[in-house]
C-alpha cells in the first residue's frame, strides 16, 4: 500500500493511494494508518489533492557516513568500526512539492537522497535477526545539510528550517520487497548525481534498528533516515551548491520519486 498525508484545502488527514485516486482513512497518524483496515472513506483525485509531510510527527534517527564515498567534508569514508547517528527536527523538513528554504547564512547548502524506515512495530533491544519484523514501511528523505555549520556541529548543520524533504508517502514493507536491490537515485536539474543500490550500505537496516532499539525503544511511526551515497554537491569537482531555481528530484524504485525545487 502507499500510505500518504494530504490536504484538499482544509484539514490534513490520511489516505491510501489507489491507481490516480486516494481514499480517506480514519487515521489520526502514519501508525494508525497503516494498521488501519477501513478504507471506505471518500475519495479523491490524486490531482486536486496537496501532498504533505507524511509523518509530521515522527523522531527522526538519521545515520552517517554508511555507504563508500568521499566524504563531503574532505577525504574518504571507508568503512567505519561503529554506526553515526544523529538527530533531525521536523521542523527542518518539508513536504513532497514544497520549495526548499536557503540557508540564508551559508552558500554550502546540499542535497542527500536517502531511503528512509517507517518503524511498524515499536520495540526495545531489538535482535538483528528480527529487525525487519519491525519495520512498516519506507519513504523517500532529503537529508539537507549546510556544509559549513555542519564542519563545526554536525546538528546544525543538518536541522536548518525547512532545508530537507520527506515523501512522497510511506509505501509499506510487503511491497517493498528485499531493501538491498533497492536504487537510489538523484537528479539535480535533470542531471543524475547520486545513483547506488541500499545494498551498498556498510550498516544495513537489521543493523541500525538493533544499534538504535538497544539505545531507546523505537515507536510505531519512527523514521530512520539510512545514510546517502555518493554524488553530493560538496563531493563535485568543483563543489556544486544549491542555488534558488534548482530542481531536485529523489527517487528510489518501489517508492516513487520526491520532488522539490529550491526556493
């Protein structure tokens, strides 16, 4: 199912997505919807709805440095001993269709095409071996990150306002199929940039929800964004930077394709 959050112009709710319609659910939240069963709601045109950020209030676990590349602060990751992570806000992320907001204090903004876990099933100290037991879905994240504040604080330079993107819905685990044959890919003006299969990944997602679960018990809903893979700006040769006008796409198969342009 492709689970998504939307608005016909008044209040946000939930729906699923069936061929170019999307049916109502009555889901106050992603867990909700996608234990819910009743999917007798009114229904929509797919194009006289807006999408919105589909889990508006998921903790977002983003992990680092998880796939071969040049590191965009200078030299190479190779394979780390243990897994990064840190914290993103919401309020750093938009919507599918939504314009990215320039930093305004740095020319170093960058783009980062991520897949991303939609934890189905909460859990506490979760067993590598029953780790994708736990997992309802994915989603497609833009991992936004100002280069420069990033050198100093990893945190600020990852939680500008409305400097990532998350969607364009949650697609559930059944459809999904094996993680590891999924693409990546991004494009930037319709230039291809970033092109890796997840299976690429150092720490792969029975990993990360093991590493995490041992820290706090994960909950249904929870976003575990995975790691970006080669070809950011920062890594180009020179550095490409986002500029107002540009138009990114994030797109991993199974899932669908994430647009927004840069405001």
């Amino acid at each position: 199912m492709k689970l998504l959050r939307f608005s016909t112009g008044g209040a946000a709710r939930y729906g699923l997505l069936e061929g170019a319609e999307v049916v109502a659910l009555p889901a106050e939240t992603m867990a909700e919807a996608m234990a819910c069963t009743d999917a007798n709601g009114p229904r929509y045109r797919l194009s006289a709805i807006t999408l919105l950020n589909p889990l508006p209030a998921a903790r977002l676990f983003c992990i680092g440095l998880n796939y071969p590349k040049p590191h965009p602060l200078g030299g190479e990751v190779k394979g780390p001993a243990n897994i990064s992570y840190f914290l993103k806000h919401q309020a750093a992320l938009v919507g599918p269709g939504q314009a990215l907001r320039l930093p305004g204090v740095s020319e170093q903004f960058d783009y980062e095409c991520e897949l991303a876990v939609v934890i189905g099933r909460g859990g506490h100290r979760i067993a590598e071996a029953d780790a994708l037991d736990h997992v309802g879905g994915y989603t497609i994240l833009n991992d936004g990150s100002v280069r420069d504040w990033q050198a100093h604080s990893v945190t600020a330079g990852k939680n500008f306002f409305e400097s990532g993107s998350i969607g364009p819905w949650v697609v559930t685990a059944d459809e999904v199929g094996d993680w590891r044959d999924l693409t990546l890919c991004a494009r930037l003006n319709g230039k291809v940039v970033q092109d890796s299969k997840a299976g690429a990944m150092f720490f792969g997602i029975p990993a990360l929800i093991a590493y995490l679960s041992a820290i706090t018990p994960l909950l249904p809903g929870d976003v575990i964004a995975t790691g970006s893979p080669e070809g950011t700006g920062a890594t180009q040769k020179p550095p490409r930077f986002l500029r107002s006008g540009d138009a990114l796409e994030f797109e991993v198969d199974a899932i669908g394709v994430l647009r927004n342009a840069v405001g």
